[in-house]
C-alpha cells in the first residue's frame, strides 16, 4: 500500500490497478481489505471504477481524439 498525503497507509495510487485485475493475489488482498474499512479510499475507488467503466465504452477512434 501507498501512503497518501501522510495520512497513513491508503491504497489511492493501487487502485487503477485494482480495478483492472492488474494487481498480483499478494497485493489484491490487502487493497480489498483495506477498502472494506477505509471510506474516502471506497469512495475513490468508486469514482475510478466509474471511470474504466465509461472508458469501455468509447472506441479506439474516440480514446485518440
């Protein structure tokens, strides 16, 4: 896990990762559980989710423009 703004451990920087499956099994886990506990990194990882999810719907064309 990332640290994030001095905070404390926070996983912001792991989460495009995360949503995208890139993560290995090692670090998946800890951003998971880490996410069950930590509400401003759930939110942020809602907002990311979104994002990828929007960008699947735009072509190859689109994502160049």
């Amino acid at each position: 896990m990332t640290a994030d703004r001095g905070d404390g451990p926070h996983v912001v920087r792991l989460l495009g990762a995360y949503v995208l499956d890139a993560l290995t099994e090692d670090e998946s886990g800890p951003v998971a559980r880490h996410l069950q506990r930590c509400d401003p990194c759930a939110a942020a990882y809602v907002e990311v989710a979104d994002a990828v999810c929007l960008l699947s719907l735009l072509d190859e064309e689109e994502l160049l423009e």
